[in-house]
C-alpha cells in the first residue's frame, strides 16, 4: 500500500513556435492542385493559386477521393513520380519553363525522379520542344551513366505545331472555350510561329464559346502581330466569335475596349476597308483614343481559304475538318492544342468509336493536353471501354503521356508507333 499518492499526471501542453522561428513550408502535390482545379471546374483550361511558401517538390498525395465524378482520376498513376506529376501539370497549364525547371531539379536531387526514366524522357521531350541542343546532349550523357542505355536522339526537323496534310503549309492553332487571359496555353502555337517568322498558320475560331475583355485584347495583339509580320494567317470559322463582337461593340462603351480592338483586327483581315474605317472612327470617338490605321494582311495565293473569309469553299471547309482530326485508315489523328471539356475532337472519336472495334488515337502531332480536356478523354475512353471496345493511344510525347497517366489513363492504352 502507497503511503504517498502519486502526483497527478500533468498533461503536455501544446508548445508554441519561438518568436521569429519560421514554420516549414507545406509540401502541395500535383495531384492536390489538380484535385483543387477539378473541384472548381468550370470549363476553363487548369489555372493554379498562388502557392505562397508552399513548394510543388518531393511531395505525392493518393488520396483523391474528392475529386469529382466529372473527371474520375485513378488511385494509382504507374510510372510517375511527384516531380513528374507536377511537371506535367505545369506543362499542360503552358508553364513550360516551370514544369522544364522542376525536372532539371529533380533529377538531380530527387531520388524518385533520378529511378524515372518517364521523367528524363519528358525531360528531352521539353528540351527538344525548346530547341535546345547542348542541354539535351548533356542530359543525354547523363542519361546513359544513369540507365547504362541510349539515350532519346535529337529529332533535326522542328516538331510541327499541327499537322500539315491539308497542304496549306504552316501550322494548326485551335482556340475553344471562352477566350480570356487563360487562353494563351492555346495561342502558344502562334506565338513561336511568329518567333520563327513561320510564312503561314491556320487559326481555328469555331469553337469559341465567348470572350471577356483580357481575353479579346490577348487575340487582337496576335493577331495585329501576325499582320505586321506579314504571315499567311488563315482565321477559320470566326462566324460565331464576330457575332459576339458585334453585339459588344452595339453597346458602345460598356461592351469593353478589348471587344473593339479585337473586332477592328478581324475586320482588317477580312479586308472589309469601307466597315473598318467607319468602326475606327466610332472606336476614336467612344474611347477618346487615335484610330487605327488601315494595314490589311498580304495577299496570298491561299486567301480563299485565309483569315475571316465569311463563307469558305467546300474544299477550305473540308481542309479544316481534316486538320482538327483525321480519320486515316483506321486511326483517328489529332494534333495542335487539345483544351477544354466538349472540343469537336471528343465528337468525333465518339462516332469514329461507333465504327470500330479497336479506336487508335494517334497524337504525334499534338501540341499539348490541358487538364480539362484530359478529364474529359479518361470518361470518353471509359465509355468506350465498357461497350467491349479497346483504345490505343499512338505517338503521344512523354510530357503529355505523363499528364494522361496523372489523370488515370493506364499505361496499357500507350502503343508504341510503327515506323
């Protein structure tokens, strides 16, 4: 028997941080933004927050149980490392130069990324896209110490931004969505056609499904770019996007001096002088501003199926519809940027689904993937796959196959491209 009681247990109280002692930083995931992204879906290409202290290296999250049932992501992404994850985040957001940092990084001080022979390949693949030689030879002796096998060859001819079957030359650009400040990611493509004075370029409006005002200032200053140059710049199906301007410009003022500028361009490459003189002295007078000169875009033996052409010749037309998806035997192509959740693409791989048994896809040519329309590809192939059909994916580049495992595509749906 005790003749002391025991003192009473004492419980541990929570310490507090010494003042001007820092906190260490959050560790945010790829997969927490893109969950983060999903739940707020609209639509719109993936946009990221601010992320303050918080780092996107080293750090991996399985649990995506709140994602929502629109894109279903899968528990387990073979293949991928965190660093890729984020990477190819990064990339399909257009933030190239982040996802080719977080690479060069990781491999180099990240175990996971140095035992990834996925992320070195998306590695070359970034450095190929950015014209980088030395780099790429460099990485490429680093490479073969790590994996002792031969390393990716540098590819001399420049990937082309789209496919160039329709024999118009030049590259694809597809806008879809609602044109805002998030819409560069799909202007990309014209901007490094502008930058290697590319002589022509295709621009595919038919899918824009509104503007806001930063959004109608970003295209006009491509646009007026692309003038100045003197490029060959075909503006196909802008029907629906010059209505729109139309109705904004009707408003006077309120209807946002990006809606007038971007209008007054299109008129320009419509070559509608009589039209665009009138709205530039409208345009002076309502925003207190100097007109615009009169500078339309060079002639070119490719003007009837050029820039703003209101009505299009059948073989223009059927030119266009070839160069969004091409149905070549028994492969559906696609190529140029693939953003947003309904893109005419996920139509036509449903009907050419309809027709065969076995759906190859092949995008050697595709630009880059965005993190809606990856979602929306994961539910189409499922879709597919539950009426016993099986889908093949063809020539997709290491970057946007690490965005397509992210988002739950299994590895199994990946074929290597015959030569």
């Amino acid at each position: 028997m005790a003749i002391f009681g025991k003192p009473p247990t004492k419980k541990p109280q929570a310490t507090k941080p010494s003042p001007g002692v820092k906190r260490e930083p959050h560790v945010v995931s790829a997969r927490e933004l893109a969950a983060q992204a999903a739940s707020r879906q609209t639509g719109k290409p993936l946009g990221f927050e601010p992320l303050g202290e918080t780092s996107q290296r080293g750090a991996s999250v399985i649990d995506w149980s709140k994602a929502p049932k629109a894109i279903e992501v899968a528990q387990a992404n073979p293949g991928l490392c965190a660093v890729l994850e984020n990477a190819a985040l990064s990339f399909a957001n257009g933030q190239d130069a982040a996802a080719r940092e977080l690479l060069e990084q990781g491999i180099q001080t990240d175990a996971d990324t140095k035992l990834s022979p996925l992320a070195w390949l998306a590695l070359f693949d970034l450095l190929q896209r950015a014209d980088e030689r030395t780099a790429f030879d460099q990485l490429a002796m680093q490479f073969v110490l790590q994996f002792e096998r031969s390393a990716p060859s540098w590819n001399e001819r420049t990937r082309p931004p789209a496919d160039d079957r329709s024999g118009t030359g030049g590259g694809y650009i597809a806008v879809t969505g609602k044109l805002s400040s998030g819409s560069s990611a799909q202007l990309e493509g014209l901007k490094r056609a502008l930058e290697k004075c590319v002589p022509r370029a295709r621009i595919d409006l038919s899918s824009v499904t509104g503007f806001d005002d930063d959004g109608a200032r970003l295209l006009a200053r491509d646009l007026a770019r692309a003038r100045s140059q003197r490029m060959e710049l075909a503006i196909q199906r802008p029907e629906r996007l010059v209505a729109a301007l139309e109705e904004a410009v009707a408003q006077g003022r309120q209807g946002g001096e990006g809606a007038w500028m971007l209008s007054l361009e299109l008129l320009q490459w419509q070559r509608d002088q009589e039209k665009f003189d009138e709205r530039a002295v409208d345009f002076a007078v309502t925003f207190e501003l100097s007109p615009p000169s009169w500078e339309p875009p060079p002639r070119s033996g490719t003007d009837k199926a050029a820039a703003g052409d209101a009505v299009q010749s059948t073989a223009a037309a059927v030119a266009e519809t070839r160069s969004n998806a091409i149905v070549d035997r028994e492969t559906l192509a696609w190529n140029g940027v693939l953003a947003g959740a309904t893109p005419s693409q996920l139509a036509r791989f449903a009907d050419f689904a309809a027709r065969n048994a076995v759906v190859q896809i092949d995008m050697t040519d595709v630009e880059r993937v965005d993190f809606i329309f990856a979602g929306a590809l994961f539910n189409a192939i499922t879709r597919v796959e539950t009426q016993g059909k099986a889908v093949q994916i063809l020539g997709a580049t290491p970057i946007v196959r690490a965005l397509l495992l992210l988002i739950g595509i299994s590895p199994r749906h990946f074929v290597k491209k015959a030569d």
